[in-house]
C-alpha cells in the first residue's frame, strides 16, 4: 500500500502568509505527497504565488472554485486525491519538517482502529512568535474528551485515514449555508471519534496563526456554529450532556476574552449567551472573572493570542 498522504490546503486572500505555509509542507521529511492547494476564489496574489510554488515543485496542483468556504474547498481537494492518508493545513499556518513522518509512523503502528492521529500545536504570531502551546493527551476512545473540548484544536494538526475521513462524511459544508460558520473541524473529529480511535503525537509539530481580533467580527456565529456541531451529540449521547453544556459554557467565556476590549462592548450578548447554557454558572462567572483579574486575562488574551510579546519563534521549537 502507499504511503502517500494528500495534504490540502484550502486558500482565500492568503497572499501575506501563503508562501510560507507551502514551504513548511513542501520541507516534510516524508516526501511523498499529493499537494493541493484549493483556491477559493481569492481575489487578491494568492493565485499567482501558489502558480509559482507549484511551478517549483511538481507535487503541488492548484485548483479553483467560486469562494464556497473552508469545508467546501478542503472536501473538494480530497475528492480530487486517491491517497490512503489526508491532511489539512490552512494557508496561514506551519508544520514542522517532520510532521507527516511521524503522524504516518503514529497511525501505521496502531492498526486499523484508528481514524485521526493529531499533534501538539503553538499558537503564533503574524510573525511566526510562540505565544502559546498546546499539548493535549487525549488518545483511544476520545469522544468523551471531545464533548467537553475541542482538544485537538484545529484541522492543521490532523492527520486523518481515508477510510475514517469518508465514513465521517468529510466537512460540514452546511454550516456555512446555515450562517454557523466555524466549528466544521470540531464536527469532523467528532464524527470521526464515534468511529474510530485517536492517537496523539507529543511534539510541536504545528504552527496555528492566531491573529489580533481575527474572532472579533462575528461571535455569534461562532458560539452557534459550536452550538449545532455539538447538537447531535446532546441528543444521540445523554449521558455526555453535562460535558456538552461545559465545552458550550467555556466557548462563550473564551469567545469574551478572546475579543479583548470587545468583550465588554457584547457583555449583554455574553450574558445571554451564559444564561441560556447555564443560569448558575451564569451568576458565579462574574466573581469568578473578577477574583482571577479580568482587566489581567483580557490583557493576557490579547497578549498571549497575537500582540507578538514573545521572543521564540516557531522555527525554534525542538521537535
């Protein structure tokens, strides 16, 4: 069988970060891969860097479809692979030159049973600095964990089998139809969870862009993209509601730090928000904010999610 692994990237108006996303894909020690870069109707230089990338490297193709949404771009790059293994990277994040080597190895030495295997991920900065890391444990059966986070974090850190990626149905396309937006890689993990096993690699091995308020447009539609992803499974798995209701909770308090400042200017769309999950937790979150330090962890948010304080750089991190 072959090893070869179809890495898609899904790409809009990418100009300023997509250079250095494909570099980071085309430095994997694992060589064999089917790169395609899903245009989806970019309108700024995307299209042309990703023409000369791929006059660079033959194992790069590009193609183009009327601006559908991040689902409907990655689905249609892995439609367009017979690769046995798929990975998804966004076109303003990093991998580590040995990340499809060591997920390949991961997900070849557990056998069948498992779907999905995910790596440990830094958040970065426009400017590739570290201002966070992520290092999750979470393998096995993990559709219990998934209910009460999304720890794997993002698609860039997965690294799926083709079998488990089509009996999951690929991405959520709808959630965009539906104005919910957001939430499509939690819905495939979790797809995937109740049916296979995951395995987790414990390296850096992923570099997720967060930038300063790249969240702040439309909190709404993020808390009700979480909302209908986790739906079905309050519904199917009674017994996983009262982790459902927390990962709910903790999304709408994360969303109002997220925002910073803006946080306060949505305070009564929060608050709505927090009633409506939890009347309890609801009245306890505001002395609980004030006793950790708001004025500190919005400060910390905005630091530690893209003000580019830190000094390591994602290039550095051992792996």
């Amino acid at each position: 069988m072959s090893d070869a692994i179809a890495v898609i990237i899904p790409m809009f108006n990418a100009q300023a970060t997509l250079r250095a996303t494909l570099e980071s894909v085309r430095q994997q020690t694992h060589a064999e891969l089917d790169i395609i870069v899903v245009d989806d109707g970019s309108t700024d230089a995307s299209p042309q860097i990703a023409a000369t990338e791929a006059a660079a490297d033959v194992r790069i193709r590009v193609v183009r479809q009327p601006n559908s949404g991040v689902a409907a771009a990655r689905n249609l790059g892995a439609a367009l692979s017979s690769a046995e293994y798929l990975a998804f990277i966004d076109a303003d994040d990093l991998w580590a030159p040995p990340k499809m080597a060591l997920q390949l190895a991961a997900m070849k030495g557990a056998g069948d049973g498992v779907g999905l295997v995910y790596s440990w991920s830094a958040n970065i900065t426009g400017k590739d600095l570290v201002t966070c890391l992520s290092a999750p444990a979470a393998e096995g059966n993990v559709l219990a964990a998934l209910c009460r986070s999304n720890f794997v974090g993002n698609a860039s850190t997965a690294l799926f089998r083709r079998s488990a990626f089509d009996q999951a149905g690929g991405f959520d396309r709808t959630l965009r139809d539906r104005g919910a937006q957001g939430c499509e890689d939690l819905g495939i993990f979790l797809a995937v969870a109740e049916r296979f096993e995951f395995r987790v690699v414990r390296k850096y091995l992923t570099g997720y862009r967060v930038l300063p308020n790249s969240m702040s447009g439309d909190v709404h539609a993020m808390y009700r993209s979480c909302r209908e992803v986790l739906e079905p499974y309050y519904s199917r798995y009674p017994e996983y509601r009262p982790l459902i209701r927390k990962q709910l909770y903790d999304v709408i308090v994360y969303l109002m730090l997220r925002t910073g400042s803006g946080g306060i200017i949505h305070l009564p769309a929060f608050a709505k928000m927090l009633w409506e999950e939890d009347p309890i937790q609801c009245v306890l979150t505001p002395p609980r904010l004030i006793r950790k330090g708001l004025a500190a962890l919005l400060a910390g948010s905005r630091s530690s999610l893209g003000s580019g304080s830190g000094s390591l750089r994602y290039q550095d991190l051992p792996v």
